[in-house]
C-alpha cells in the first residue's frame, strides 16, 4: 500500500519538528517521491546523518509502504 504526501509531510514533521518539508509526487503514482527538508537540526551534520534523521522519521516506511524517495536536506540559511 502506497503513502500518500501528507502522510509522509506528517511522519517527517512528527519525527523532526523544526522541519520545512516539501513533497514532490515524481510519477503521480503514489510510489516515487522527492522530498526536501530543512531543519536547524542539521546545522553542523553530515548529509548521511540528515538523511538517516529523515529516514528515523518515517519510522520503518521506507522500502515498504514508500518505494522510493528522493531525498535532499539541509539546515536553513542565516
């Protein structure tokens, strides 16, 4: 069963709650997502750490019911 954006916009906000989220459906399938995600929570961290936080988010999601999520994070600018 596929996710829907909000429902990804959601886990992600829950599991990072300064986070700016942006979800972009790439197929219009429901199954092949973009997100970009902003937090003052990744200041200073490794993009791998960012990405790991944002997966910690969708709490056992990813690779079931979300197929494929392209992922871009970063720390706000001042």
């Amino acid at each position: 069963m596929a996710m829907d954006a909000g429902e990804i916009e959601r886990l992600i906000k829950e599991g990072i709650p300064d986070a700016q989220v942006e979800i972009t459906d790439l197929r219009g399938d429901g199954d092949h997502y973009a997100a970009m995600v902003v937090s003052k929570s990744f200041a200073g961290l490794p993009r791998v750490r960012q990405h790991q936080m944002v997966y910690e988010a969708l709490k056992g999601n990813m690779g079931e019911a979300l197929h494929a999520l392209a992922l871009q994070t970063s720390a706000p600018s001042s």
